[in-house]
C-alpha cells in the first residue's frame, strides 16, 4: 500500500481548524432528540454531526437503533443546520442506504473492524466512494486487523480514509471502558504517518468526567481529529449514558482544551 501524503489530501483540503472535530449521540433515538442536539452544536467546532442509527449492542434485549427512518434525520440536520453527518454502517445494506441518503461520513465500528468478512463486504460496497470513511480499532489490541481494515478499504480505491482510535477491551477492569494501549494508535500512525488518525474518549473512557483528560493526551499526541458522544440529556440517553457530555460541556471543553502548536 501506497504511504503518502496522498492518504491525507482529503483532510489538507477541507482546511479545517485542527482538530477535525465529530460530535453528537451515541444513538439516534427520536427525530426531536437528533434534531435539538444538533440545532444545540450548530454554532460551534463541531465539523460533522454523527449519530447511530443501526446499533452494534455486545448483548441483545438492548436497543438496537431505530433503522433507516435515522437517516432521513441526519439529512434534516443537514438542511437545517449545515452540519455535515456520519453515521455507523456494518454491511452493505447499511452502506447502500447511508449512500442513497447522501451521509458524508461512514465508519466502521469496533465489532466490525475484527471481521474480514464484513470489512470486505463493507469495501466492496464503498468502492470508489468519495465520502470520508473511518476504520474504528477492532475491539481486541490486535493491530494486523486494524492495518487489514485499512488496507481492504484502501484497495477498493477510497481516498477519504482515516482511522479512529476508540480503545480496547481487556479482561481486567480498568478505569476505563476500553483501555487507550496509545502505542497501538501510535504503531498504526507509524505505519501510514498520513492517515488521518482520530480519537474517540467517549468509548475509552466510557465516563463523561475522564473525556477531557484523554481528549487532551490525543492531542498531545497529535491526533487529527476527536470524535465525542454529546447528548443534551446524557443520562436518559438510550446507550452509552455514562460517558455522553452535553453541548455545553463540549463548548467550553473545546475553549479549555490546548491545541497543538502549529510547526509548519
Ligand atoms: C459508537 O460509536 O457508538 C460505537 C458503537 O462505537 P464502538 O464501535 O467504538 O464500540
Ligand atoms: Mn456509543
């Protein structure tokens, strides 16, 4: 695979500010709730709006998503806020439906990045996109699934790629929910140094109190982008309630949050 600055053009031609910043629901729950909370980030740094909409859930009896109505949503929160979207796809169903709806960003979840099978299906169906495409770290620290996720995809010739680092699962409990093992971004960044690398601390912490302090190690670290769960009512959120912040908490976390120096 090809390791150049090509890998990144995508993102040098948005000419963001650093960070790319990805915000909004662990799930889509009503059209008023997807709504509210991105009418709530409109003014802000958030770049694009995410939202679950087929929910991957580890045990079932949970809420599993509320399917494809979420999309038409996500493109009401386009036209009414400007806001760009993403959303999760696991398989081609989910990727014909999210490309039928115009969804600017896809990324593959944890569970998804451990399975060549479906990371397969998944690019098959992408190929040639020129929607940005994101490869979460599988769920196990098994770094050759996660460069294998990035190189199917990158073989079905889509140039927006990026990968985002979301922790790992272990055995013992730690205080995190997925701990960060940061070598493993760091290994994978030495591998493709221009592949847009992103963090997500909501999925690593799985608390709202610790999504500062690992926001602020990303960037630290140089990472390119944060993707962070905010809900305007976290704790009757229908997944992930723990570690969902507000769009208040989120505004001033961006005014308190120190951005890398700028070297070039
Ligand atoms: C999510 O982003 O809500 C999600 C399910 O994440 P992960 O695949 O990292 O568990
Ligand atoms: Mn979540």
């Amino acid at each position: 695979m090809e390791n150049s600055k090509d890998l990144r053009k995508w993102l040098d031609d948005m000419q963001l500010p650093h960070p790319l910043v990805i915000a909004g629901p662990c799930s889509a729950e009503t059209e008023e709730q997807v709504l509210k909370i991105a009418h709530e980030l409109k003014d802000s740094d958030v770049n694009y709006y995410r939202a679950g909409i087929w929910k991957p859930r580890t045990r079932p009896g949970n809420f599993e998503g509320v399917g494809a109505i979420g999309l038409k949503w996500l493109q009401k929160v386009k036209a009414e806020t400007g806001l760009k979207t993403a959303t999760e796809v696991a398989n081609r169903a989910h990727v014909d439906l999210a490309l039928e709806h115009d969804i600017d960003m896809l990324w593959i979840g944890a569970r998804s990045t451990v399975s060549p099978f479906i990371v397969q299906e998944i690019a098959d169906a992408l190929e040639g996109t020129d929607k940005v495409v994101l490869i979460k770290n599988p769920v196990n620290p098994d770094l050759s699934l996660w460069l294998g996720a990035v190189e199917r995809l990158h073989s079905a010739n889509i140039k927006k790629l990026g990968v985002i680092h979301r922790g790992f699962s272990t055995y013992e409990k730690t205080k995190y929910r997925n701990i960060p093992e940061w070598q493993m971004a760091i290994e994978l960044q030495t591998r493709f140094p221009d592949l847009p690398l992103i963090n997500d601390p909501s999925h690593i912490t799985g608390k709202r109190d610790m999504v500062f302090d690992v926001s602020q190690t990303a960037l630290d670290l140089n990472f390119d982008g944060l993707m962070i769960e905010t809900h305007h009512d976290p704790d009757n959120a229908w997944s992930d309630a723990a570690q969902q912040v507000t769009p208040s908490v989120l505004k001033q976390m961006f005014k308190d949050l120190k951005m890398r120096k700028e070297t070039d």
